[in-house]
C-alpha cells in the first residue's frame, strides 16, 4: 500500500514540477511566432503583444488544468485531507 501512495506522490510532483516549463514555453512560443509574423510578413507590431498574452492565456489554462488534475489524483490516493 505505501507503495502505491509513493508512486501517486510522485506522479502528483511530477505534473506539479512541469507547471514552470508550461509557463514560460507559452509566451515564449506566442514571442516567436509574432515576430516571425511581424518580419517576415510584414505585420503590424501588436501582432506580437497579441500573440505573447494568447501564449501566456493558453499556458494558464494548462495549468489550471494540470492544477485541478493533481488534485483529483491526490483525491483517489485516499488519503485523510483535513
């Protein structure tokens, strides 16, 4: 039994260790793909500022997600939360 309940630590800790990652690839990617659009394409320069805040958008929500994803995995562990 401790055996399982490590192991769905560890799980928890792993997706609650990936949440840094997501938060900085997404307005660094929306940073990249708005300034390729602004120089290779020509688009206006607030191209870039909408792509930055979608990429910062889509990483929240990922989060969120990751968020609420852990906690329904601690919820199964079954443990006795105050």
């Amino acid at each position: 039994m401790k055996r399982i309940e490590f192991y769905k630590s560890v799980k928890i800790a792993g997706m609650l260790l990936y949440i840094p990652l997501i938060l900085a690839a997404g307005p660094l990617s929306g940073y990249f793909i708005g300034d390729y659009l602004v120089k290779k394409i020509h688009f206006p320069l607030f191209v870039l500022l909408v792509f930055i805040i979608a990429g910062f958008a889509a990483a929240l929500m990922e989060t969120i997600r990751i968020i609420k994803l852990a906690l329904r995995v601690e919820g199964k562990s079954g443990r006795n939360n105050p």
